[in-house]
C-alpha cells in the first residue's frame, strides 16, 4: 500500500522544479551514459515504475532515491553539493526556537 504523502498542491514550486530538474538529469545521464533502465534499476534496487517516477520528479518519489540515482550516475556533487558549515557548528542562537511566552502557553 502506498504512503500517504502531501498533496501535489502542497509543494512549494521551487521543490518542484527542482526535483522536475533532477529528474531531467537522471533520464538524461542515464541516456547519454547508455546505461538502460533495468541496468540503472538493479543498481539502486528499485522498480522500473519508481525510477519512471524519479525522472518524472515526482515529489512521492524519496529525496533519498534522488540522490542515490544522481551518486550512481557520477553526478551528485555537481547538484547537491554537501553543506559547508557542520550542523555542530551552528550557535543556539542560529537554530530556530519558539519564543519564551509561546513555549509556556502551550505547555498543557
């Protein structure tokens, strides 16, 4: 049985051109490597329809499928560059918190 995931009209565009992007890119690797889809689906262990889906960008598709078909196709540094600053390194005051009075309003 399927997840339930979000709504197509619950994607921020920006995510969904992306991923769109990304999909181009692995029909397009995948093509221009001459590597043929079954060959790429036993690689990342998925089905031919999940890898359809993949270069579709369909956001049902997991981020994690996406970025193992881009690693497998020799080109995931050149789209999802890893993050420069360790998350370690981020200050208490950088990460995201609730103010003071909303925290103790809500506590029950």
């Amino acid at each position: 049985m399927p997840k339930k995931g979000l709504h197509r009209e619950a994607i921020p565009t920006l995510i969904e051109e992306r991923l769109q992007a990304w999909g181009r890119v692995i029909r397009a690797q995948r093509a221009q490597q001459r590597l043929r889809a079954a060959d790429l689906c036993a690689r990342l262990e998925i089905s031919e329809a999940t890898l359809r889906r993949l270069e579709r960008g369909d956001p049902g598709a997991a981020a994690s499928l996406y970025l193992m078909a881009l690693q497998v196709l020799g080109v995931l540094d050149e789209l999802a560059p890893a993050p420069d600053i360790p998350q370690s390194t981020l200050s208490l005051k950088q990460r995201v918190r609730l103010p003071a009075r909303e925290r103790e309003d809500d506590y029950f």
